[in-house]
C-alpha cells in the first residue's frame, strides 16, 4: 500500500443522502483514477460516519457544518455485508494460496475484527482498537496470531510461533477470519 491516496469525487449535495445511493463522479483507488460507476468502494456507511466524526477540512466547510447521512443501523447491515462478502472471499483465497505475507495476514486479522466491532456495537475503530477488541473478544487459541499482526502493524519482527513456521499464518489467518464473520452473523 506505498504512496496511495484513495479518495472519491461528490457533489456536495451527495453526503446528506445514504451512500449506499451515491454515485460517485470520479474516484482513485490504489493508484487508478477511474470515472463512475466503478469508481467508488469508498462510497459506503463507513466513510460517511468517519466524516461526520472525525473529518478534518483540507479545503472548504468543516465538516462539522456540512448535512452528512450518518445512519447506525445501515452501517452495521453494511459492515455485516462487508463480511460476508470481501472478507469471505479474502479468506477462501487465501486457505488455497501456497503461501501468505505478513502484510496480508495482519491487513485481515485486523481488518475482519474491525468490522465485527462495527457490526456489535456501531463503533467504527482503528486497527489497533481493533485488536484490543480481539484480544477481549475472540478464544485465547487466536491471541497469538492477534499479536503477531499487532506486532507486524508496529514495525516488530515476527513472533512465535510463526518465525518458524510461516505456513502456518496463512491457515490461521484465514481461519480466524473466517472465525469472526460466523461470530458476526451470530
């Protein structure tokens, strides 16, 4: 993920309305500007709550004074969706793939447990709060796997037992991805 800005292109008008009925202008994601309609992940319940809490005027109306559509109940459905979709996939995928980076492990035992919380209790939080929440959530079997990707999302070397065994993160990652989308549609 080096030296990417993802970002989307609106109306102003668009963030009073729920995302899930946006279309966006333009977007870029992942280094690849595109124009509508396949513009615009970020154009979901997430991003319009983060704005409405926690957004920072660059240029233009604080966000504090702009009508943005903050709704809990469709930012959990979609979370839940999320879930069921993305990272369902990301887990298939990478049970079947031979081998798994630390960057990609960590990105889905932290990212998964993100969107549990969200799906919970409505909170949208970081990846670090995100792990805290694992940590109190989830079996004590998956704790070393969580503090394996805390470890790697804080720069630290890997830790046992996957300096050792690198095999085994791809399976334990997937699976506890896997472990968190079924607590989430409990």
């Amino acid at each position: 993920w080096p030296l990417v800005c993802n970002g989307i292109y609106l109306r102003p008008s668009d963030l009073a309305r729920s995302p899930l009925e946006v279309i966006p202008i333009a977007g870029h994601v992942a280094g690849h500007f595109r124009v509508a309609p396949k513009s615009g992940f970020d154009v979901n319940p997430v991003t319009w709550h983060t704005l409405a809490d926690h957004g920072v005027a660059i240029r233009g109306e604080d966000p504090a004074k702009l009508e943005i559509h903050t709704d809990v109940p469709e930012l959990r459905r979609w979370s839940l969706g999320n879930l069921n979709s993305y990272w369902r996939r990301w887990a298939q995928r990478r049970l079947d793939a031979p081998a798994l980076p630390r960057r990609a492990a960590a990105g889905g035992v932290l990212g998964a447990p993100r969107l549990h919380c969200t799906v919970a209790t409505g909170a949208i939080v970081t990846k670090e709060s995100a792990a805290a929440y694992a940590l109190e959530t989830f079996d004590r079997e998956w704790h070393p796997l969580i503090r394996e990707a805390l470890a790697f999302w804080h720069g630290g070397p890997p830790l046992r037992p996957y300096r050792y065994r690198p095999v085994h993160l791809r399976r334990d990652a997937s699976e506890f991805v896997s472990t968190v989308i079924a607590s989430a549609n409990r």
